[in-house]
C-alpha cells in the first residue's frame, strides 16, 4: 500500500495530540493495553473523559504540562492507505522539533482553534511548512463545538488563512472544520456540520493524491558504499550501493560518474531478492557498472543530459538548532550532503526571517536557537545539488559542529 507521512502544527492547545489520538482511536488500531493505560491515567487525573492525547504525549514533563514538547511518531494504517504521523510541538521555543518532524512529511495538518482564530503560531507553523516543501496543507479548523458550529465563523477563518497563505508557496491547501475530542468529521461526516460539503479528516488523507510528489524526472544516486565481496562466488563484482534520491535507473542506461565526469552503462541493479528491471525512490539497491571507474562513497551517479548543480558557494535557508552556540561569521563547520561529507565556511548572513510576519531582517544577523536565515557557504570540495525545492535529498545539508559533533543547522539549498 501507499504510505503517507503526514505532520501536525498548531499553537499550544489547539488538539494536536488529541486529533491524532482521536484518528487512532475511531479506526481500531490502538492495543488494549494502551486503552487501557490511557482509562486508568485520565481517571487518576480526574478528566471527565478519556483523553486520547496521551496517546502521543509520553513525556512525563508533557503528560503534566498538557503540551507537545519532543516530536512523537506513531503508525496506523486503513485498507486504503499506510500512515506515519509526527506530532510537532507547537512552543516557538520547539521550532527546531518541528522542523526536524516535518522534514519528511508529504501533507501537514495545521490546526487552528475555531476560538482564536488564525494566530502567529499559525502563519509560523505554515511558513515553516512551505520552507520545508510539503505540497499539501490541511486546514483543521478544530473546537468548533465551542462556537455552536457557526460556518460563519468558518469562513472567516478560512478568509484569514487564505489571506495569508497567498504569500506561501503551496500548491493545495484543504479547511475542515471539526471536532477533535468529540470526533466530528474527523473519520466520520459529521450531522453537525450539514453547511459543509467536504469529506473528512481520514477521507481526505486517504484520498490526497501525492504521487507527484517524488521526483522521477531528475535521475540522481548519492553512493553510499563500495561492495567488494572478495568471495568465490562473487570474486570480480564492484557494486556501489545506495538509495535512489530521485528519478529512475534501469540496466543498459546511459549514466556520468560525479565528480569525474566519466560515463558508464547500467550494467544491472541488485537488491537483497535479486536483480530488478528498474529502480527509483526511495529504493535502496547496489548498482554495478559496465566499466571500471573509480567511484567512492560521497560521488554521485546522473545521466548525461540530466545533471545536477556543481559548486562550492552555496546558497540556502537554514534553522539554527543549537542552544548553546550562535552562527558565526566566517564559522567553520562540517557539511554533510546525501552521502557526502566536507568542511564549509559561512560567508555571509544575508537576512533573518520573522517567521510570524515574513518580514526579513537584514540589520540582525545573530542568528539562534529557532532563528531562521538566508546564508552563503563556501564548501571545500564541490557538492552536486539541487534546489530543494526540485528535490528534498539533494537539496538538503545539515552543520555539524566540529568539536562537539553537535548537529547545530538544518539547511534548504535556495
């Protein structure tokens, strides 16, 4: 079956937790056990209900707070469709958990509470969203038991989001009005809501059409390792495997090795079951080539007239994750790119984004935990890119502290 990784967003409050337990609850897939677990705990605390968020919010800090703080991923699946979800915190404090839950996510699901109404936490939560290229943005406008299912209250959120979301880069976003904790159109249609004409929350999940989503047009294959069994059986075979980033391989295929520049042909694709006529995202295979070529891990196969950037300057976005340390003018860091791992140093920082409201700071460069910027990095050795948004993998780099190994920055090569 098709798999989708989907995200949740929203402010502190808004249900996050509780949507995706409700999601779980309503189609079966919770164990006894954890039913049970979820009853004893929520009369030990003295809610009036079964509360479904405990579901996700295995913290002990977040089970006493009632909020999201790490990233918790949980798994279910309908006849239709596998899911994984990421529940994201909504603190802008735990900008970077969002960031991270959210990285590989094909649809995101911003909830709003129908109280409020869109708030910053909600531009924030969606901008973050485009950065990250999601292609797909739901809507949940949810509480809406608390405005007496007032569609005029709907619509003006609807009017609100859509004000803002004109200045996003996301090709289609869906609104649903609806109840987390009750479960009003959340699996089921709702006689509550008889004004909206929509299907619900799980419908529109199973039925999101992401095929267009992976790129199959781009041809790229980061190498990973060079496998040289030495064996009798396999005494002269020199397969470079890895997982596909995008496009298609097939046996008898043109392809050019990076960074040498030497073509070869496809001379057949391996997997654990045998040999495959074809291979592409997100499979993970060893191809060999019909020629002897020097190819090691951190190179890269492409087709001839289908190649990606070379470069050393490179431009992107990036979200600090460090706490303890800010971005450094002329910093030194290590870059690691699909397979490939160099040193870089910043260049410049050309502008800090509100995320809230959009606008970009060029007189503050100090960039901090949560902050998102515009930065230029001179690597050491040339990498092989794209865009990210014309491909999540090879648009994609994180910053590693060199003395600590800390992980410090997450980047989208512009």
């Amino acid at each position: 079956m098709e798999l989708l990784r989907f995200t949740t967003a929203g402010s502190v409050d808004d249900g996050k937790s509780t949507l995706i337990g409700r999601l779980m609850y309503d189609t079966k897939t919770i164990f006894e056990d954890q039913l049970d677990s979820i009853e004893r705990t929520s009369k030990q605390r003295g809610d009036g209900h079964l509360d479904l968020a405990l579901l996700t919010d295995g913290l002990r800090a977040e089970r006493e707070q009632g909020i999201t703080i790490d990233v918790a991923y949980r798994y279910f699946a309908t006849p239709r469709r596998k899911f994984i979800i990421s529940d994201t915190p909504g603190h802008t404090q735990y900008t970077r958990n969002m960031v991270t839950g959210a990285s590989t996510a094909n649809l995101a699901i911003i909830l709003v509470d129908a109280r409020k109404g869109v708030i910053e936490q909600t531009c924030r939560h969606s901008f973050i969203s485009s950065l990250l290229g999601i292609k797909h943005i739901t809507v949940a406008v949810n509480k809406m038991d608390l405005v007496d299912w007032s569609q005029d209250r709907f619509n003006e959120i609807v009017t609100a989001y859509k004000d803002f979301a004109s200045r996003l880069d996301v090709p289609e976003i869906t609104f649903i009005p609806i109840s987390a904790l009750h479960g009003d159109n959340v699996v089921s249609k709702s006689a509550n809501t008889p004004w909206y004409q929509g299907a619900s929350l799980l419908y529109h999940l199973e039925t999101v059409y992401i095929g267009t989503d992976v790129n199959h047009v781009d041809p790229r294959f980061p190498v990973q390792y060079v496998i040289r069994p030495h064996s009798d059986e396999w005494h002269d075979f020199r397969g470079f495997a890895g997982r596909v980033a995008s496009g298609v391989f097939k046996p008898g295929d043109d392809v050019t090795v990076l960074p040498s520049g030497f073509n070869a042909k496809v001379k057949a694709i391996h997997t654990h079951d045998g040999e495959r006529a074809e291979a592409f995202s997100p499979h993970s295979v060893t191809i060999t080539l019909d020629r002897e070529i020097d190819l090691s891990r951190g190179d890269m196969l492409a087709k001839p007239n289908n190649q990606p950037e070379v470069g050393q300057d490179i431009d992107l976005m990036i979200c600090w994750f460090s706490e303890k340390k800010t971005l450094q003018p002329r910093g030194k860091y290590l870059l690691r790119h699909t397979s490939k791992e160099c040193r870089a140093v910043v260049r410049d920082v050309h502008y800090k984004v509100d995320v809230n409201t959009l606008h970009k700071h060029e007189d503050d460069k100090t960039v901090g935990l949560n902050d998102i910027a515009r930065v230029t990095l001179r690597t050491s050795a040339p990498l092989f890119y794209d865009s990210y948004r014309k491909n999540r993998i090879t648009g994609s780099v994180i910053l590693v502290d060199e003395f600590s190994n800390e992980t410090v920055a997450a980047g989208m090569i512009r």
